[in-house]
C-alpha cells in the first residue's frame, strides 16, 4: 500500500510540474501588456510559496482574487460529486433487479443518452424547467455563504444537478452491469450451491465485489466533474474559479490566468490522487503495489 500511494504521488507531482511549465509556456508566448513574472522556475517557486503576483486589477493580487473563489468551485464540486454518487448507485441497482428486463432496458438507454450530454446543455434545460417553470430553485447567481448557508447551498444546487447528472449516469451504467455480474459470479453460484440463500450470497460476496468495481469506475467521473464546474460556473453566473478564468482571459490579465489553471490543475490532480488511495485502500488486490 506504500509503494502504490508513493507511485500515485510520484504521478501527481509529475501531472502537476509538467502541466504548470505548459501553462509558463503558452503564457510566455502570449504575454504583451502583462508579462508573467522570469523563468518557470522561478514562476513556479514563487506560487508554492504562495505568491501568486499582482494581477493587472490595481491594488489586487492574484492570490487575493482566486482565495474567494474556491469558497463555491469546491463545495460545488463535492455536492456534484455526492449527487452523482446517489444518482448512480440508485439507478444503477434499481436496473439490476431484473437483467434486461423493461425497466432495465429502459434505464440503461436513458441514463446512456444523458451520459453523453454536455453539462451546459443541460444547464440550460434545468434552468428553463426547474427554475423557469417549476420555480423550485434560483436560475443562477450566488448567496454568499456569510449571507445566508441555506441560500449558497440552493444556489449550488441546480448547477451541481447540471455536473452530476452526465457522470451519475455513466456511473449508474457501470454499477447495473458491476451488480448483474456479481449475481452470475462463481463464488456467489458456489455459496448458493452451499445451501446459502441468493440475497445471503450477494450481500456476503457480491457486493463488495461489485463495490469495488464501481469505485474504479468512479475515478475518471470525479476529475470530470471537478472540470464540469468550471464550465458551469459561467452558465450559472457562479462566481468560483471558472468565471475568474474567463474574466481574466477576456481582460487578458495573463497572471491571473496562470495562478487560476495552476490552482484549477492541483484541485484536479490532487482530488484523483486522493480517490486513488482510497479505492486502494478499500482494493486488496491495489496494497503494495500488487496491481497498477
């Protein structure tokens, strides 16, 4: 288990150091009016230090404008991320009940149409039928979380709808095919053939199984959703970190669009990071090393 979380470091780190000498880069051979500040390394060295910078905003550092945002990128991305989750284990388990049967069929072709819907799109369609007809919730804008909690946490709520919805169905496809093999597994045929029950069987040795597989499912849906906020965040008129990176583009403020993705990127790496130790932790055949 060591040697798979130092592994998994080893790929954050490299993730992390190639990707901020692109942004460098592509900002080196951009920079007209507001140059980013010497070499890479001195760029990078200065941002781990936490220096990120005067923005071309007088009187702003880039430091001071990304610190505000985080307070809705990241809880928008958790709350995303918590509703996928549910999302994808209900509808998941509800078509496993009865393998290709009606139901089973028919969830499985809707949740793979909305899978391959973009976010924003769907954005768009949550806010003219939840918010502009049903009046449930806030079509866009934020409550600051001082203001109000109640009031920020439903001002996520239908942008996070919006991210889980496409990851929460891809989810819930891999969790109905994860769950119908578990049943037909062999250690499960054999403890029924044992003389113990079909629900004792799966619930002793299926479902772990099964859990197991949907959590590496899982991986790639989180670091999709975490950048699925970032999209969101300008059809909501969210103010997190994907409007601040607009914003900074539009006003061709080069030192804060690099601090922003530099931030955009650790939030992303580190999260897959995290969720890689964990299915690791919860994997037996992940400690040690013993698989990739």
């Amino acid at each position: 288990m060591l040697r798979f979380t130092l592994r998994q470091f080893a790929v954050l780190l490299a993730t992390v150091l190639i990707t901020a000498w692109l942004i460098h880069v592509l900002l080196s051979a951009a920079a007209t009016a507001h140059p980013i500040p010497g070499s890479f390394i001195s760029w990078l060295g200065h941002i781990l230090l936490g220096d990120f910078g005067p923005s071309a905003t007088p009187g702003r550092s880039v430091g001071a404008l990304i610190a505000p945002r985080l307070a809705v990128t990241v809880p928008l991305a958790l709350i995303s991320m918590l509703i996928a989750g549910l999302i994808g284990t209900g509808l998941g388990s509800v078509a496993a009940l009865r393998p290709d049967g009606l139901s089973d069929r028919v969830l499985v072709v809707l949740a793979s149409i909305i899978a391959a819907a973009p976010s924003f799109w769907l954005g768009m369609v949550l806010v003219l039928a939840v918010a502009g007809g049903l009046h449930w919730l806030p079509p866009g804008g934020f409550v600051p979380w001082q203001q109000n909690i109640s009031g920020a946490l439903l001002s996520l709520l239908l942008p996070a709808l919006a991210v889980a919805l496409p990851a929460g169905c891809t989810i819930a496809v891999r969790v109905r095919d994860a769950v119908v093999a578990a049943r037909r597994s062999s250690y499960v045929l054999a403890a029924r053939a044992h003389g113990t029950s079909e629900t004792e069987a799966f619930r002793r040795d299926g479902i772990p199984a099964a859990m197991l597989s949907v959590l590496g499912a899982a991986l790639p849906q989180a670091a999709a959703i975490m950048l699925g906020t970032v999209i969101i965040e300008n059809v909501f008129y969210l103010p997190g970190l994907g409007r601040l990176i607009l914003d900074a583009v539009g006003a061709r403020d080069l030192a804060l669009v690099g601090g922003a993705l530099f931030v955009l990127v650790v939030l992303v790496s580190g999260m897959a990071f995290l969720l890689q130790v964990g299915v690791a932790l919860a994997d037996p055949r992940r400690r040690d090393g013993a698989t990739g």
